[in-house]
C-alpha cells in the first residue's frame, strides 16, 4: 500500500516538472518572440575632406567667436529693485591679444558697456572703445584679459571668388557658437539700410540670422574674409541672402577705432551733390560729379579745384568736374567716398576733371584726413 501511495507520489513529482518545463519552454518562446532589440550599429566611414576640412576649421576658430549682450537696468517702482534685463545681442570675435573684439555697431548702438560670454561660459564685461555707424562697426574692449581665446586669423576679401565656400559662426536667437555654411554668391553688393548706405558688401547663402550680427564671415582656411552684418528677408528669418562687410575695409577701419575712438577718413575738401551733378552731367553729356564749394586750406584748395560761383547779374559759373580720381571713375558722391577710403593721410593722388565743362585737367592732390 505504501508501495503504491509513493509511486503515485513520484508520478506527479514527475508530471509536475514536466508541465513546469513545459511552462518555461512557452513562456520563454512567447518572451522571445515579444522582445524588440535595437538595431545594430553600423561603422561609421571616414570624413569627406571637406567635412574634414569645415570640422576643423570650427573646432580652431569657434572659441574666439562671442556672444554679445547688452542690458538696460530697469527700477520696480513698487519695491525700488533694480534689475539689470538684456536689451540687445549679437556676437563678436577676437582681433588681438589686448582684448579687443569686434562687432557690429548696431550690437551696442546706445551703450558704453556690453556683456561677453564666452566658449567656456565665462561671462565678462566689456567698454565699448570705437565706433563706425557708417560701416556698422565697433569694438569693445574686455576688462579682464585674462585666459582669453586667441585671435582669428585675418584674410583678404581682395580676391575673393564667387562660388567659393564661406563659413559663418554666430549666436543666432541666442543659441551661440552655431555654424553655418554656404558660398559666395555675389560681391559689390550694395545695402540701402535705414539712414545708411552700405557698399560693397559680400553676399552669402550661408544661413545668418539674428544674432549672428558681428560674426565673421570665413573662407575655408579659416581666415576671416567678412563680418556679418545683415539679411535680406521679409520674414526676418535667413532667407539665403546674407551680407558680410568685407575684411579689408574692416581691417582699415578697425585700427583707427581702436586708436581713436572713430574712424577718420582722408578728404579732398569739396562739396558735391548727386542730383545737381546728374543735371549737369545731362545737360553737357559727361560723366562726373560737380564740385559745388572748396573748403579752405582744404587739400582741393591747395591743388587748386574750383567750386561752383554765381557772378554778378546771378550767372552761375560751373566749378570743377571730378571724372576719375587715379584712374578710378567718379560718377557720384559714394564713389569719392569710396575711393578715398582706400587712402590714408598725405598719400597723393591725382585727379582727373574737367573745367568749364570741357577742358579736360588733370591734379595730384596730398590728403589730408577728416576732423
């Protein structure tokens, strides 16, 4: 009897156990069958050289590009706090070793101070030094110099190309060190903004936004060939149409704001107006700007230019036609600026005009610079 019960005792030992493998077998069937892996990884393959060669470029120049903002102090007028809220930004990179940074001039337009935030987060305060509102540049200077980055490599933007690759780097709507890329789609270009125009500008579809005003503008060696200054866009939002001012007029401008606080330009002394000139230029069927009045002691006046006169009896007596300045045509106003621009104090040029209308002259005239 105890035979019997203990052999029935070991059948459903042994049934037990294989109902429990057979549990464990479907259960983990079913486990197997309901589990998602993740996919494998595949390797990845090398950089293209131009990946390479953008990559680079943004890991060398990327901690010299800034962050730029300036705040207005604001006062509650129930608890007479005063809090300090951001008002403007925009970004900024390193000239030299001394601190100073350039940006745009409608960065801190209004303000003496600004706030520098840097790659590795540190935030500094800044003076502004210098500034250009009619090449919408500025410079501020850190007042702690300490560990600051190094300065970017400055480039020409003399033999640019269109098509040639450019890079932008910039703090567009806050979000800093960002990089863009595109190339050079035009050159020349000239920018009609609100009481200023500006010439001569490089146009990019390299994205720039708001906030990557005062950025540079680099070629694919990493030199800077441009600082970002505007877009062209209805939205306010990159369009694929962005304009940089080109490095050698910024690196003609810059060490005078430096130094001086402003730019000052080389004059000739005379004054013109494009409307009048147009009328003449129309009237006697040549090309050229008329000089309407020379100043005293001006460099015009002592190489001898005369400006309009109006004689007895109110017969007005033409002055001087400007055509060419060393070779160079001069048909407005903005082209004597321009072209005097790429001059500097007691250089001497000549400049080629006629007088009475049609007597073809020509003059060296000794610069001297604005006051």
């Amino acid at each position: 009897m105890q035979s019997k019960q203990m052999l029935k005792n070991i059948a459903w030992v042994v049934l037990g156990a294989l109902l429990l493998g057979l549990i464990l077998l479907v259960w983990n069937h079913w486990a197997k069958s309901e589990r998602v892996l993740p996919r494998p990884v595949t390797p990845a393959g090398h950089f293209s050289s131009e990946e390479e060669r953008t990559i680079n470029v943004f890991e060398w120049t990327s901690p010299s590009v800034v962050f730029i903002t300036t705040t207005e102090r604001v006062i509650n007028v129930w608890t007479r706090d005063v809090r300090e809220l951001p008002s403007g930004t925009g970004s900024g990179f390193v000239w030299d070793n001394q601190g100073h940074i350039v940006t745009n001039y409608h960065v801190v337009e209004g303000y003496r101070q600004a706030k520098v935030h840097l790659v590795d987060q540190r935030l500094l305060e800044a003076d502004v030094v210098g500034a250009s509102p009619e090449y919408d540049l500025a410079v501020i200077k850190l007042r702690n110099k300490k560990a600051m980055p190094p300065a970017i490599n400055i480039g020409s933007s003399a033999d640019l190309r269109v098509g040639q690759s450019v890079l932008a780097i910039g703090n567009p709507f806050g979000l800093d060190h960002t990089l863009t890329t595109g190339v050079i789609s035009a050159l020349g270009r000239t920018l009609d903004s609100p009481g200023n125009l500006m010439d001569d500008l490089i146009q990019t579809d390299a994205a720039i936004n708001p906030g990557n005003s005062g950025g540079p503008l680099l070629d694919s060696s990493g030199r800077v060939i441009g600082v970002n200054v505007a877009i062209y866009s209805p939205s306010g939002a990159s369009a694929g149409i962005g304009f940089a001012i080109p490095v050698d007029t910024v690196n003609r401008v810059v060490p005078s704001l430096i130094q001086n606080g402003r730019y000052i330009r080389p004059i000739l002394g005379v004054t013109v107006n494009d409307d009048v000139s147009q009328r003449v230029s129309e009237r006697l069927h040549v090309k050229g700007i008329l000089v309407l009045q020379v100043a005293p002691n001006s460099p015009a006046a002592l190489a001898g230019l005369r400006g309009t006169k109006l004689a007895q009896g109110e017969e007005l007596i033409l002055g001087d036609i400007i055509q060419a300045i060393d070779g160079k045509p001069i048909n407005k106003s903005n082209d004597l600026v321009n072209t005097l621009d790429d001059y500097h104090l007691n250089d001497t040029i000549t400049v080629q005009f006629l007088r009475n209308g049609k007597e073809h002259r020509e003059v060296s005239v000794r610069l001297s610079l604005q006051r």
